[in-house]
C-alpha cells in the first residue's frame, strides 16, 4: 500500500514536470497558434545556464532557478522579435522546418560549447535524499518540484482567467485585427507571452537536470513527450496540458513499475487510446478556428 | 604531427579498391583514426585522439625509418560514415592502418574492407566479442564486455552477495553485460531476484529503482550507457538504497574515470570490474596520468588507454616488420605481442587477436578530494570469454 503512494508521489512529480516543460508550448500552439518544435531548446538553455551559474560560479541553487528563467525568457524575446514573428502568418509546414532547424542549430551549439556529455547540477544537500511519511518514501527534490511546480499553476490560471494581461491574451488570440483595432498592441502582447513560455521552458530545464538528465540532446530527446502533453490536453487552456501531463507522468511511472517489460509503451498506450477517444484531446476545442 | 582533416573526393572509390594493394615502400606510413568526434559518443574520440597524440609526443612520429601521419575522421558513430570514410582512407588515402570505432556496428561496418584491402583495422573502443572474428585483420586493444562482466559476477558469487536484482539498458551491450553476468553469478550459487531491462533513451529510473528496493538484494547490477550513470546513482542514493544497504555493482564502464567525479558522493562505495582505473598503482600509469592531465586538463579514462595502447601497437609491429607495410606481416607481427600498459601487463591473443589484459575490482572511494576507481583485487590474464566458450 505504501509503495502504491510512493509511486503516485513519483507520478505526479514526474507529471508536474512534464508540465513545467511543456506548457509553454502549450501556449505557443495553443493560444498563438504557432508550432514551436524548439521548445525544448530554451528548456536546455535554462538548464545550462543554472548548471554554469551552480557549478563554475558557485550560486546557490534557489539563486540560479530565478535566473534560468529570466534568461531564457530573454533569449525567447530575443528570437521572437528577430526570427519567429516573421512566421506567424505561415503556413504550419514552414514554422516546422522552421523550428526544428533551429533545435538541431541549438544541439550543435551546446555541444560545441559545452561538450557532449551529460552535466549535473549541484544541488544544496537539504534536497537530497527521501524521508519517510506514515511509511510513504518521500523524495526531497521531487516534493520540491511538486511545490513550485503546483505554485506556478495556480499563478498561471489565475493570470490567464483574472488579469487584465489574461482578457488581452485571449482577445488578441481570438481576433487579432479586431483586438488591434480596440488597442491592444497585438505583437506585443505575444512577444511578452513567448517569452514567458520560454522562460517557463528554462526553468523546467533547469529542474529536470537531475531527474531527466542534461545532454545537449535534450531538446530532441524530450520533443516527443512536449507534443504528446499537448495533444493528449488539447491546447486551448492550461487545464487540459496539467491533467494530461499528469495522468501521463503517473501511467509511466506506474506502468514501469508494475510491468516493467511494458514500461515504455505505456505512456503512448495512454496517448492512443486518450487520442482515438477525444481528437482534440481531452479539452480541446472541437476545430474552431 | 601532422593531421589532415579535410575530404578527399570519393569518386570511383569501389571500382578501384578492388584493384587495390597496400602501397611498399613508401617514406610515411599512414594511419586513419576514424573516431566519433562529435554526437553522444564524442568523450570516446576525443580521449582516443587525446591518447593517440600524447603517445606521438612522447615517441616522436618517426619509427623504423618511416614518419607516421595520422589522418582523423569523424564518422560520429554512424556505421554508414564509418564504412565510407574506412573505403576513401584505404583507396584515396592509400593508409597502412585504420584504427579507433568507438562502437560496434562502426568496428563490424568497416571490417570488410579490412579483409579485402589486407589493411589492419585497430579496435580502440568498442567491446562486443564478435569483432575480431570478423575479420583476419583485427586487432582490438580495447576490452570486450565479457571481460568484465563474468569477472563481477565471479567477484560477486564469491563474496557474500546472494540475491542480485539487475538493471540494464536493453541494448547490445547491454544485454551482453546482463547475460556474462548472470552466466557466471548463478554458476557461482547466486540468485537473480528480479531483472529489469531498461529503455535505452530511459527519461526517469524512479520507478525502476522503486522496483529494484522493493526486490530487495544484496546489490543491484548495472549497466546503462556512458553519460546515464550519473543520473542513475543520483536517483539510487535519492531513493535511499544505499541506506537500505543494497550495494551497486556492474562491469566498470558505469564508473567511467571520465564521469565519476560528477557523480558525487552517491557513487562512493560501488564496486565494478574493469581493465582501468586513472588510480592504478603502477609507475607506467601514474606517469601516463601526469602527462595526460597536463597536456589536455583532465584524467585519462579505460577509452583513452584503449588509444594509448593501440598507437603503441601500431609503432611496435613496424618496428618488428622493420617499416615493412604489408598487412598480413603486421598482423603476425601483433599476435602474441606484450607490453606493459597505464593499465598494467596485457598480450595480444595469438589466436584471437583479442586482448588479453588483468581485470581488477574496484571500489569508488575519495582521494585527495576526488573520486577515483581504487582496485583491492585482481583476476589476472582474463580472455574474452565470449569467444573461448564457443
């Protein structure tokens, strides 16, 4: 029974995770209707950047996650305002090519930079290790990220539903010629929210170094697991990517442990069945647009 | 030294190697280094490459008469680039030896050409058994993952580890580390309590290791590919399976010299088999230490002693042909050779053209500061048991 809780304790960090990482993308796809396979790239640079801050400059761990964030939304606003506003008017095909030349840009980049192998964060030794609670093992770093992780959904909810920033998203999202015409800076308003969800992006990169490993392999290593949270929560709120992240983040875990020979197919069992089920995922808005 | 880097043209490279016969005579003999140099098998090359430099540094480029050029390839560990670059070595290069692979399907690409061209190939990294029966000119001086696992599993069987759980990634060498294992621990009286084999691009081993503790052995075997270690032993010890005093054991390549220190201290304590350790007690290998660590910054690890001692070979087998170039002369100059390596004594097999080299056990443990591989015993003269039980 303890071990059931363990690993839904497991499950769900590993889901918060996968949510952290992807729903920037989520908001990118979803909300700005622009296919962004490098994603994960920002996630690595995130990553990178907290790991040189901790292991070469010697900040504190809970100094460096702030700055991975701020940084790769800087280097989000950067790219938007010079490469990817150029391609919201066209057509899905060219934002792929687009985005995955520059994901294999990003993976040479590091590798040349950084070498190839895998890098570790040093982490302050309060995260490490588990406790146990009425039998249940508790794992420090994953507790913390279901702490900041949870913390920044509820943010996120609250920011997209009752800011004035949130009605501004949505209108220039819905319309963005009539949302102009009522003055609302169209551009900028997308180019603050690609830079958050780029920020968001390093900050899960910066996180997931311990549990997911940092390679400059990263963003193409993990596209897959993105674009599948996506679907499977459909992209028109953040609701529907939390659940999905979650509900995958659970069955992996669990389907690994319980049937270990079936392990890694779980997690796309999931997504087919959810897929065939619901093909706008499960709050996807039936083809509006 | 002098390294030639760009491409040659390939055209009607098939047609003409098979009109092809190694070159006599000739003031260079030419040698081409395919390594991966880039991609997830990048640490390999650059160690070997580091070696292979180091070795000509120390040696100086000329031998019996005869100055040597390396020519460097990056094949990337695609054994597609591997066979190419091999062929416009052989036919445009016109080179006396090809040498390094970091993996297997890249050694076993080229060994084909080997044979035709009578050229010799030097295995300096990969490490699966069959290679060098592959071809009449192969010659590896790396290691073969038998040679550590069954050693292990012999260690294990015989120091009071009953129960072993393992965990391995479902991959070639992987399931080959798995079966040497679980061949010579079970022989031995040990029991596998639960085997888990592991996707190769595994994001998490939480529920893995969840597993392994529930099982709960006298120590886990591992093997996972190079780079996964780190994050393999930091969820172990997250996990608290150090404290529930399950041990990690496995062939030595998990704890590889060049990964260990960024491991931390969950590593201190595992125990493995392996050819190398940066911390062998021999003259030889502390001077290899030395020079290494001042010329490129960092410590040598099993990959980089691999291209120390293929080099050598190369040197050695011309100076015994007298600069002679001919490929079946080289390779009787090889079989049977000895020398002391960085990683102590080790012979090329007469009969196998494997290698034959001791196999020591190690325990991580902290050294001025850092941690190393520090060897408390040692099985000597180990041969590729994959090919002697054939």
């Amino acid at each position: 029974m303890t071990t059931l809780f363990t690993i839904l304790f497991d499950g769900v960090a590993y889901g918060m995770l996968l949510f952290v990482l992807a729903c920037g993308l989520a908001v990118t796809l979803g909300l700005m209707n622009f296919v962004n396979l490098a994603h994960g790239a920002f996630a690595m640079a995130g990553g990178y950047i907290c790991a040189v801050l901790v292991n070469n400059q010697g900040w504190p761990f809970f100094s460096a996650l702030p700055l991975a964030f701020v940084v790769s939304a800087l280097i989000g606003v950067a790219l938007e305002r010079t490469l990817y506003r150029h391609l919201y008017t066209r057509s899905h095909l060219d934002q792929v090519l687009f985005t995955i030349g520059l994901t294999f840009m990003s993976v040479a980049a590091v590798d040349y930079i950084m070498g190839s192998s895998r890098i570790f964060i040093k982490l302050p030794a309060a995260l490490e290790g588990q406790f146990d609670l009425f039998g249940v093992g508790i794992g420090r770093y994953r507790l913390m990220i279901i702490v900041i992780c949870g913390l920044l959904t509820v943010a996120l909810q609250l920011i997209l539903s009752k800011t004035r920033f949130g009605s501004r998203l949505r209108a220039a999202v819905d319309d963005p010629r009539a949302a102009g015409g009522l003055g609302i800076n169209v551009p900028k308003v997308f180019a603050f929210t690609f830079a958050f969800g780029c920020g968001l992006a390093g900050l899960g990169g910066a996180l997931s170094a311990e549990i997911l490993g940092l390679d400059p392999y990263f963003p193409l290593k993990f596209m897959i697991y993105f674009l599948i949270v996506v679907t499977v929560g459909g992209s028109s709120s953040i609701t529907g990517p939390f659940l999905a992240s979650l509900l995958l983040g659970i069955g992996d875990v669990a389907g690994k442990y319980y049937v270990p020979k079936m392990g890694p197919f779980v997690i796309y069992t999931i997504m087919i069945v959810i897929l065939i089920w619901r093909p706008n995922g499960l709050f996807g808005r039936a083809a509006a647009r | 030294m002098f390294i030639r880097s760009h491409m040659l043209p390939a055209a009607g490279a098939v047609a003409a190697m098979l009109a092809l016969s190694p070159a006599h005579g000739q003031e260079t003999v030419k040698i081409g280094l395919i390594l991966p140099m880039t991609g997830g098998q990048a640490s390999t090359g650059k160690q070997i490459d580091n070696a292979v430099k180091l070795y000509m540094q120390q040696n100086g480029d000329t031998v019996a008469g005869k100055k040597i050029e390396v020519i460097l390839k990056d094949d990337a560990a695609v054994p597609d680039n591997t066979k190419r670059l091999a062929q416009e070595l052989i036919v445009n290069d016109k080179v006396n030896f090809i040498a390094g692979f970091g993996v297997t399907p890249a050694a076993l690409a080229a060994a084909p050409l080997a044979t035709q061209a009578k050229v010799p190939e030097i295995v300096m990294a990969a490490g699966t058994s069959i290679i060098t029966e592959r071809s009449p000119y192969i010659v590896r001086t790396s290691f073969t993952l038998a040679q550590s696992s069954t050693i292990i599993g012999d260690w294990a069987a015989k120091n009071g580890i009953k129960k072993v759980a393992t965990l391995t990634s479902d991959y070639a060498p992987g399931n080959d580390a798995l079966n040497f294992f679980k061949q010579n621990f079970t022989a031995g009286g040990g029991e596998i309590v639960e085997e888990v084999k592991v996707p190769l691009q595994n994001p998490d081993f939480a529920p893995f290791l969840q597993r392994m503790k529930d099982s709960k052995p006298d120590a886990v075997f591992v093997f996972v590919p190079a780079g996964q270690g780190g994050n393999f032993m930091k969820q172990y010890a997250e996990r608290g399976l150090d404290k529930a005093g399950i041990k990690v054991i496995g062939p030595g390549d998990v704890m590889d010299d060049d990964l260990l220190n960024g491991m931390g201290d969950a590593a201190l304590g595992t125990v493995t088999a392996h050819l190398y350790s940066a911390a062998h007690p021999s003259a030889a290998n502390r001077e290899f230490v030395a020079a290494y660590k001042k010329a490129f910054g960092q410590r040598p690890g099993f990959m980089a002693v691999g291209g120390y001692d293929g080099i050598r070979l190369i040197y050695e087998a011309l100076k015994k042909t007298g600069g002679k170039t001919d490929g079946d002369a080289l390779i009787a100059a090889m079989k049977g050779m000895k020398w002391e390596s960085p990683r102590g004594p080790i012979m090329i097999d007469p009969e196998t053209r494997d290698i034959v080299q001791n196999i020591y056990i190690r325990k991580v443990e902290k050294v001025d500061g850092e941690l190393y591989n520090v060897e408390f015993a040692t099985f000597e003269a180990v041969k590729d048991s994959g090919k002697t039980k054939k």
